[in-house]
C-alpha cells in the first residue's frame, strides 16, 4: 500500500487550495440509503435507485461504487477512488491480499498506517482511537483513526485525517485506507464523508 502515499502527495496542493474555499463548496458526498442487514459471510452489495453502478473488480473482491467517486487507479489486488467534497479531494484505497496464519486484522490496520503515514511525508502522526464497529464488506475487524500535517512544501502543515480497517476471511485480508482533509471527529458532520465510507466498505463483495 506505500504506493498510494505517493499518490496522495500529488493531491494535497488541491486540499490546500480548498481549505480556503467552504462558502464555495459543492456539498457532502451523497449516499446510498438504507443498507441491509448485516449478513455472517459473502454479503450482496446494497443497491441504489435510479443511479448507475460502477464495479471494479480485485481478486478476492468485486467493490461496487457511485457517482461521484471515481478509479484513478487500479491492479490486480488494489484500487483507488477519488471523490470531491466540501474541503478537497478524498482519496480511498481498498487491497486484497492472502494472509499467513496468525495474522490479526489489528496487525495489518497498524502495519498499513505507517506505511501510508510515511514521517518523510507528514508530522505530528496521532494516534486518534480506535473504529467503533469496523467492518468491511459486513465482515467485522479492526479500524484506527490518525490525524497527520503534510510536510509537502506546496501544501506546508496541512491537516489530514487517515482511516484505516481491515477484515479477514478464511486465508484473504481486504484493507480499507481513507485520506481526507475533513476531520471524522467534527461536531459538524455535514461535510464530512463519514457516511459514505460506511456505504463504500458495505459495497465491498467478498469473492
């Protein structure tokens, strides 16, 4: 996953420039609806009216996605999504991989942060607490919130927020990264993605 750090870098001169820009912004990203319940195993993606599905597909998992998320890039066990919300560009990463025996989901939650969170690239990593609930694909896990500064000299200590889970199936792990300016914690949630990474990791169908 060190590869999309790379990636990120290149995107966090636009979050500068839109930091500054919230009375002009386009709004949050929209949802799915409902989602249905939670089943133990290979769960169907939730489905969405009147809006056409995009699917990519990795080994081990087929990821369901919408407007206005979009592939920048992609191979056979990794994808990105790119998306515009109120404060820039949101970037999401979803990995499949095989697993050796022993290996936690928490493992590859902290393993995957620090590789993303390379400290040649940012400062001030915190540690913002676990992720209630983390599941992908309805298959539970492991999540951890971190808050970041950007050490790019085109966007100097700018504020960035990683989210990152992980699931395990039988011998495959799928990872779910997230990089955003929008703060997860903000008492305003109107223009944060929170609900739209729920529906993102929900759309992930394990093969």
């Amino acid at each position: 996953m060190q590869r999309l750090s790379k990636g990120w870098k290149l995107i966090l001169p636009v979050i500068a420039l839109l930091l500054g820009s919230w009375a002009c912004a386009v709004g949050p990203l929209p949802g799915v609806g409902v989602t249905p319940t939670p089943c133990s195993a290979r769960c169907p993606a939730p489905k969405r009216a009147d809006t056409t599905p995009h699917t990519v597909t990795l080994a081990h998992l087929r990821l369901i996605y919408f407007d206005p998320w979009s592939v920048d890039s992609s191979s056979r066990g990794d994808v990105v999504l790119v998306a515009q919300t109120d404060l820039g560009q949101v970037s999401v990463e979803v990995t499949s991989q095989t697993i050796t025996p022993g290996t936690t989901a928490e493992q590859l939650v902290h393993s995957a942060a620090q590789q993303l969170l390379d400290p040649n690239d940012y400062s001030g990593v915190q540690d913002a607490g676990p992720i209630v609930g983390a599941e992908i694909g309805y298959v539970p896990g492991s999540g951890e919130d971190y808050s970041a500064t950007t050490t790019d000299p085109n966007a100097p200590s700018t504020p960035v927020y990683l989210s990152v889970m992980a699931s395990l199936l039988d011998y495959i792990a799928i990872i779910f990264a997230a990089l955003s300016p929008l703060d997860p914690s903000t008492a305003d949630p109107s223009g944060a993605p929170n609900q739209a990474y729920d529906q993102l990791v929900n759309s992930v169908e394990w093969t």
